[in-house]
C-alpha cells in the first residue's frame, strides 16, 4: 500500500488468497478469513482501505453480516459484486 499513489487502497481478493493459501483468487477464500486479514490490514496503516467482499459470502442475510464484518474490520468501504451462481 503506497499512499503517495492512491490515498485510497482497495484490498483485493486475490493478494489475499495468495498471501494466505498460496492460490488464485477462485472463491476459495472464507469470509472469516477476509475479516481477519482485513483487521490485521487496516490497524497497520494510516489510509482508508477498501475491502473485496466478492459477492457477500451468500443470500441477502449473508451480505448484510459481510457488510457489518467489513466495517467493524476496520474498512472503509468495499466492492460487492452481483453474481448469479446456478
């Protein structure tokens, strides 16, 4: 994160996937572990991060305790997705 060129940082699914289970950004990541990287992530820095909430971990339920988790993490917004998965 270099906030002489973004003051704000989006974190992005896939350095976290990467970072933490060594894989592409495939839906493989959890909700629980966003939340903690995300914690770790925005105690450390001084500039507002953006958190990837991909598509809200589920239904409505679900992106409702995504968007709750993403700000008690300390994130100044996030990216949700619409996604339909059959």
């Amino acid at each position: 994160m270099i906030p002489l060129i973004d003051p704000h940082s989006p974190l992005a699914g896939f350095s976290i996937s990467a970072a933490r289970l060594g894989l592409p950004d495939v839906g493989l990541i959890s909700y629980g572990e966003m939340i903690d990287q995300g914690c770790l992530i925005t105690e450390a820095v001084s500039i507002p991060v953006i958190g990837d909430a991909d598509n809200g971990y589920g239904n409505s339920m679900n992106v409702k305790r995504t968007v709750k988790g993403f700000i008690n993490a300390g994130f100044a917004g996030l990216i949700l997705e619409d996604q339909v998965c059959f």
